[in-house]
C-alpha cells in the first residue's frame, strides 16, 4: 500500500521545483494582475493598502473611451499584421537562401545574418536612431545622394512605425532564419532527388518539398513571432517614446507608461490584461488552423 | 526501344583525392535487368546516379538511344528512380505520391485516376491510396516508391538497393515481385545491390564492380562458373570461394605445407602446362558446394581427396556446412545435411577439381 502511494508521489517531486517557479514567477503574478485591474491602485495604494479601492469594470470600461488606448491597439495591430509576415518571409527567404550552398561564404552569411538577434536592443536602436536621423542620417544622407527629398523616417507620423518595423524585422530574422536553417537541413536530399527525376524545377520543388516539409517549425516560428510583436516596447520605448502624436506606441508602452510613468497601477493591469487576452486567442486561433491543416 | 551506351565513363567528386569511378563501358539492351553488384564504396552507386542525372559525369560519354545526354536535367532523362530510402514524400497520400510526377508532366485528371489505380491494382496498394506514407509499412513504402516509378511509364527505371531497408523474408518475397514486374512490363532496368544473391536471381546480366572499375560483365551462369578473377570468385556465391595457394607439380596440386596433394584432371592439367605454370605457383579456388562427402565422388577420384578436422558445423536443414581444417589451411564445404558431423570429427573430402578455377598468383586473374 505505502509503496503504491510513494510510486505515485515520487514523479510529482520532481516537477514539483518547476511547478512552484511557474507558480511564483508567472500565474499568481498573473492572478494579481488580474486582481489589481479591478482597482484603482496607484501610488498612494502601494503604500497604505486600505487605500485601495475596488472599482469593478470601470477601468476596463475607462481603457475603450481612451484615444491613447485605442491609438496603441490599432498601432499594435500594424505591426503585428505587417511584421510577422514579413519576419517569416525575410528569415525563410534568406534560410532557403544560405542552404543552398555549403561552402565558407554560407557559413559568413549565416554569421552575418544571426548577429543582428544577438546584440543589445538598446544599443541596436541607438545607431539606428542615427541612420535614420533626418539631416545627418545614413539613410537621407543616401537618398540625397540620388535626389530623393529627406523623410522623416521617426518624426513623420505616417512613416515612423514603417521605420520601427524594418528596425525589428532586422533584428528578429536572425534566431528565425536558425530555427528554419534546422529545419532545412533535416530535409533527406534524396526527397530533391525524386521530385527532380519526377520532373519539378526550382520553384515546384520548393513549393512541394521544401515548404511543406517546414510546415512545423514555420507553425513554431509564427506562433513566437506573433506573441513577441504583441508585446511590442523596445523599438518606440528607445526611439521614440511611442511619438510622433502617438503614431509609434504600442499597447505593451502604454502600459509602461500609465504604470511605471504615471502609477496607474489599476489603469495599466486593465491594459495589459486586454493584450494578454489578445494574445491568447491569436495563438488558439493559431494552434486550431494548425490542427484543421494537419487534418487533412 | 530503348538502349544505353555507356562509354569511358569516370566520375571525380570535387575535393576528392582518386576517381570513384574510373573507365566504365557497358551497352545495356532494350528490356534487359543488369544488376550492378559490389562491395560498399565500389562506385555502383556513383554509376546509377550519373544515368539519372543526379551526379555530373567528369569524363566519358552517357549515351540513351544513340543520343549523348550527358548534360541533360534528369527531367529530360525520362528515367524513374527507387531510391534506398524510398525518397516518399512524407505530407502527400500514396495517391499524391504516385501522382505528383504525372501533375507536373501535366497529364489529364483522367489519365493520372488511371495510371495511379492501375499501379495500385498491380501492387495491391488500392486500399492505401489515401494514406500518408507513415501509416505504411515497410514493404508497402516500398511498393508505393515502386509505384511512383510504374506510373510514369518510363522507359528506364533505376533501382537503388530497393530492398536493403527490408527485413530478410520480405526482401526475398519483393525480389521474386520486382522480377515478375521487369517480366511484364519489360523496362530496361538498372538495379543497384551489395547482395549477390539478388544480383544472382534477378539479373538478365551481372556488372561485378570494385574500387570503382568493372571486374566482370555477364550472364549470372557465366559470373559463377567462369569468374575472371579472384575478386569475382570471392564475391559471387555464398558461402564464399575457398582459396589455396598451390603450386603444380606432375599433375597435382599441393600446398606449401604439403597438407594437400591434389590430382589435377588431364584436361586442366594440360592447359596450365602449356600456360606455363608447371611447378610454379596457382591460386586454386574451390567452391563449398564442389567439396563433397559422398561415396561415390570420394571412389571416383580417389587422388583429389582430404581428411580434415570439422572446426564447426552448421545445420541449414537441406544441407550442412562444414568448417574443417587441414593443417593450417582452413576451408568451408557445403555438404548433404546427412553429412552433419560434430565439431573435432574427421571427415574426408573430395575436391571437383572440374569444376574449381585456377588463378595467377601475381595477377589474380583466371589461368583457364
């Protein structure tokens, strides 16, 4: 008897450590979240608790009657419906690109393409802010050469999430095009082979073979992607501070700055609760058509 | 009507240091099964592959009814190929599978429904043509790759060790299949193996390669009976070749340690005088089936007889083999199972010296 009861026991100790980090570290910080949208916390509240106040929806309520608000959902969706598409199509591209070839340039490539992900965001977007810097910039400084009048690439509202996005993809393709490149090389040549003899040129065996054997880590690399540009901050948080007229803010900075700027602790977990919902459904969304897919 | 004409062909990878394939001529008939056998690393595949069109030819010419297509695109070949590994594609159906060459040659809707079912019909695969190939079996896999290749209906199909990923009752009952196929559908096929068993019951003619060069082309009967050299000897038949070194003296054989002492028959005798190997030294080569236990052989040639040591025998049930020893010479026969003989027994043999070959110890090729 006791032993059955310890043969039951003893696999739950070992995921127990696991299981109390999640806990600590990511569910009851969620549950608090949760807990503190429905109040007024601020300032004053972090200090003396019997001054928090229980405000039910209100501040959900609040959040959709907020131009800011609404402004940085509508900005995160830009970049969400532009970026990731574009990170999975500029890293496949590029891993497709670098496979073909197994000599040193290969090799560089890779390097070259990889070290965008493994520098510093901050550092990252402060040489960007001087290429894109409107009269001593890299980039203007180019087009004038070719007779191109200057943009506002941070200041003109329309163009500034354009910069903030290319800025991102830049820097998100290098871990994607790895985990492609992975995938890529675990293709058998021989599946080449017989669709050649089958008679498929380049572009029918890359439709054929390539893509569909890369279905799952395109799925993996998706769903990340998706997640990360939800959450959107480094880019505007360093360069622009979600400016010009809000043109660059995103919903995860709108957060940071009613918690962390103007200590609407209440204010901002309402926030972020929305963007954790959001996220939520586009991954299940996500992992349904998957499954719909693999259906078939 | 299909011929292929292989013509000084040779093959160097980019960075390597010898050729994997040097100088090899051969003209395959239309409707012939050649199999091309060898030990790993022999260069047969290397060959396959240049007919397909997967590796460059470095030198030479590849010829397809008289037209030179060294630099043609596989596509253009019109050659279907098995690969080892099958090559299926892992996220279409059978169906897809045997489909997917037809849609890019833009057959009809109609006519792909036709080959694909016919193909299927012929291989008993129309229960699984909406499967994926993971909920296969092995032998199905195979059938489906065999399938991929019929719906083409090329004239040429090259088969690369088809059946090595088998299991052994299953390579046998899909060798005897393949070969009924060749028989109906009569394509020029060229089948790769390191199996001389498969060469041997397949092949209308045998390519024996090594380290790249052809040792012997032939029919199965003729690789056997006539081996051109040591290697050939060695390679086709199993158990493998014994090997002594002898050297002729009045008519017999006899080994260094004079262990043996051999009557050679006059005929052969004869010859190896004339080719001037009396009291030199021979490579003599004796099968394991032509070492025999019964009576009657051992009174007829009295003088080509051995007592040896059995060192360990094996039960087949049809027959036994028997490694024995003589001195420090060691030999395998193959004998009448009645002629199971314990470990340590002594057992005479009778060597049919008609039937053995005879080889120049420097050259290793064939005396007679």
């Amino acid at each position: 008897m006791q032993s059955n009861f310890l043969k039951k026991i003893v696999p739950y100790t070992f995921v127990f450590p696991a299981l109390l980090l999640l806990a600590i570290f990511s569910l009851v910080p969620i549950v608090i979240a949760l807990l503190i949208s429905f109040t007024g916390l601020d300032i004053t509240g972090l200090g003396d608790w019997s001054q928090i106040k229980f405000v039910g929806l209100s501040n959900y309520l609040q959040l959709f009657q907020d131009n800011a608000f609404l402004q940085s959902i509508l900005n995160t969706v830009v970049y969400v419906v532009v970026g990731v598409p574009l990170v999975i199509i500029v890293s496949l591209t590029i891993a497709i690109l670098i496979n073909s070839g197994r000599n040193s340039f290969f090799k560089m490539m890779r390097l070259v393409f990889y070290t965008p992900s493994i520098t510093n965001t901050v550092a990252v977007a402060v040489v960007w802010t001087y290429l894109y810097n409107p009269s001593l910039g890299l980039f203007n400084t180019l087009l004038a050469k070719v007779g191109i009048a200057p943009i506002g690439w941070l200041t003109d509202p329309n163009v500034a999430k354009l910069s903030l996005i290319i800025l991102a993809v830049w820097k998100a393709v290098g871990l994607n095009m790895l985990i492609f490149l992975a995938a890529l090389q675990g293709v058998p040549r021989s599946l080449y082979e017989a669709a050649e003899l089958d008679g498929a040129n380049y572009w029918e065996q890359t439709r054929h073979i390539t893509l569909p054997s890369l279905k799952f880590s395109i799925f993996f690399v998706t769903v990340t992607t998706l997640i990360a540009w939800f959450q959107f901050f480094d880019e505007p948080f360093v360069m622009t501070k979600g400016g010009p007229l809000n043109s660059t803010n995103s919903v995860a900075l709108f957060v940071y700055q009613n918690g962390f700027q103007n200590s609407n602790f209440g204010y901002a977990a309402a926030g972020s609760f929305v963007m954790f919902v959001a996220i939520i459904v586009a991954t299940i969304i996500q992992f349904k058509l998957q499954e719909k897919q693999r259906g078939e | 009507m299909v011929e292929i004409k292989l013509e000084h062909i040779s093959k160097k990878y980019v960075g390597a240091k010898g050729y994997s394939v040097t100088d090899f001529n051969l003209k395959i008939k239309d409707k012939e099964f050649i199999v091309f056998v060898g030990p790993s690393g022999c260069g047969k595949s290397t060959t396959l592959r240049m007919i397909a069109g997967l590796e460059g030819i470095t030198q030479g010419g590849l010829y397809i009814d008289e037209k030179k297509v060294n630099d043609e695109a596989p596509k253009d070949r019109d050659i279907a190929m098995v690969f080892q590994n099958y090559a299926l594609y892992p996220h279409m159906t059978v169906f897809d599978n045997m489909a997917f060459g037809l849609k890019l040659r833009k057959y009809s809707e109609v006519e792909i429904e036709k080959r694909v079912q016919n193909a299927a019909q012929i291989l008993g695969l129309a229960d699984f043509l909406k499967r994926k190939p993971a909920a296969l079996s092995g032998g199905q896999r195979q059938r489906v790759a065999l399938g991929r290749a019929i719906v083409r209906d090329a004239p040429i199909f090259l088969m690369d060790e088809p059946l090595s990923n088998l299991d052994a009752k299953l390579r046998v009952s899909m060798r005897a299949e393949i070969a009924k196929l060749h028989r109906s559908l009569k394509t020029t096929t060229i089948y790769v193996t390191h199996d001389q068993t498969e060469a041997m019951t397949m092949a209308d003619r045998i390519v024996v390669m090594r380290d790249g060069e052809i040792q012997q082309v032939g029919t199965p009967r003729e690789v056997y009976e006539k081996p051109v050299n040591v290697f050939v000897a060695d390679f086709i038949g199993a158990p493998a070749t014994n090997f002594f070194d002898v050297t002729l003296q009045d008519g017999y054989v006899k080994t260094e340690a004079r262990t043996f002492n051999l009557a050679v028959p006059e005929g052969i005798n004869k010859v190896l005088k004339q080719a001037g190997y009396e009291g030199k030294k021979l490579i003599l080569g004796v099968r394991p089936e032509h070492i025999h236990t019964e009576r009657a052989f051992i009174e007829t040639f009295p003088s080509a007889t051995v007592k040896a040591k059995v060192v360990v025998s094996e039960l087949l049930g049809s027959e036994s083999i028997l490694y024995t020893k003589v001195g420090d010479s060691e030999f395998v026969s193959k004998v009448d199972a009645r002629d199971y003989l314990d470990p340590d027994q002594i057992v005479e043999l009778g060597f049919d010296l008609n039937r053995s070959h005879f080889f120049d110890p420097e050259t290793k090729e064939s005396i007679l």
